[in-house]
C-alpha cells in the first residue's frame, strides 16, 4: 500500500509563475536594458541565495533581497530596486503571479486520479485562491493553505501540519513539492512530512544536494506516480 497518501504543493514558481512582461514595462519606463526572461531566472538565483543566508526570513525581510534580485538580473542596486518596486505596486491592479505552470494541470489530474489529496500550501497574501482559480487547477485541490489567511507562514512547521489535518493525513504521509530550499524542503522536513521534491528549473541547486530534484510540476508528479511507496 501507498505510504505518501496526500501531496503538499507550493504555489510560486511550482504552479504559478510570475509575469515577465511587468518586469519588461518596469525597465522599459526606467531605460533599463532588460532581456526576456532575465527577471524571472533571477528571482530563482535570488531564492537559493536567501537559502543560504544565515538568516532566510530575515533576507526575504529586508532589503536584501531587491538586492540580490538586481544582481542576479545584472541591474544595478538602484534601477532594480525602482523596477522591483514598480512591478510589486503594480501586482496590485495586474498580478504578478498569474501565468500558470504549463504542466500543472495535467500532473494534478494525474495525482488526483491515482488517489492523492492534494494541498496547495504558500506564502501568499490572501489571492492564492484567486491566483489557482484564475490558473484553472482549484478542481483538483482539496484544501488551500494560504498563509496570509491562516496567519501562519512558513517556514513554520504549523503550516504543514494544518495542510496535512485539512486533508485528513497524517504529515508523515505527505510529499512537500517545491521550489525553496529553506522554506520548501527543509521546512516541511523539520515539520515531519514524510518526503520532499525539489523544483530546480534550472538547475541552480549544488552538486551536494540530495533532495530529488525535477524541472517542473509534471516530472516531480511522474516521479512519485512511478514510485508506489515514497520518494526519499
């Protein structure tokens, strides 16, 4: 019999992506030379950076982080601090996160139909069941774990263990699928879900790492469908 019973998903970067295209305006209106794409890779080089600060929820705080975005994006401090922050008062009337993992859906399907519950759980600001909505994947999710609506953020392992309890699942019984290290992955481990999947689109983490680690939504579900048991 199946061990792992449920699945925890991540929203950024696992089932939703960031716009591109507002970071494109933001740096046109500031005469910032800005190449398609170059904002979004960047805000994954910036998460592996938080990840090893000494403080994680510190750097994601402060500062820091508009910082090492703007370096990652080859952006001096100033320029990316003014497009990073035109692009976050514009998510307001223009979301920021509303392009939709291309595979989402039919890996969701695919879990949902071998028999998983299914959890989105994130760090949000009370739109994550917009943001899925408007993606077109809350069909095929039993609960929705909304930080800014709970009141509990990762990387507090109260979080997890309120998505695994909406599910009716044990943690243990839970795979973590996502794209933060610290937040994700070694979170969800502290909090005693049982497995974990790491989404590394390209490629950013170390050579020591031993999480598995898959592309995107689709390969990490058709890693755990191809299992049967759980992913160590």
């Amino acid at each position: 019999m199946r061990r792992v019973t449920a699945v925890l998903i991540d929203a950024g970067r696992v089932l939703i992506h960031p716009d591109d295209t507002l970071f494109q305006r933001a740096a046109h209106a500031h005469q910032q030379p800005l190449a398609v794409g170059v904002a979004v890779r960047a805000i994954g080089r910036t998460v592996w950076e938080g990840a090893t600060a000494a403080d994680p929820v510190a750097f994601w705080n402060s500062d820091r982080k508009v910082d090492a975005w703007a370096r990652h994006a080859g952006l001096n401090p100033r320029d990316g601090a003014r497009i990073w922050q035109q692009v976050h008062q514009a998510d307001a009337v223009t979301p920021l996160w509303s392009i939709g993992e291309p595979t989402a859906a039919t890996a969701l399907a695919a879990l949902a139909g071998a028999g998983y519950r299914i959890a989105g759980v994130s760090n949000n600001d009370g739109r994550l069941h917009e943001q899925l909505t408007a993606a077109g994947l809350t069909s095929y999710v039993t609960a929705i774990v909304d930080s800014a609506v709970l009141g509990i953020a990762k990387p507090d392992p109260a979080i997890f263990l309120h998505a695994a309890a909406a599910l009716g699942i044990r943690p243990d019984q839970c795979v973590m699928i996502g794209d933060d290290p610290h937040f994700d992955i070694h979170a969800s481990t502290r909090a005693g879900i049982g497995s974990t999947i790491l989404i590394d689109a390209h490629h950013d983490r170390p050579a020591t790492w031993t999480t598995p680690a898959c592309p995107d939504l689709g390969a990490a579900a058709a890693l755990l469908l191809a299992s049967e048991t759980t992913v160590t």
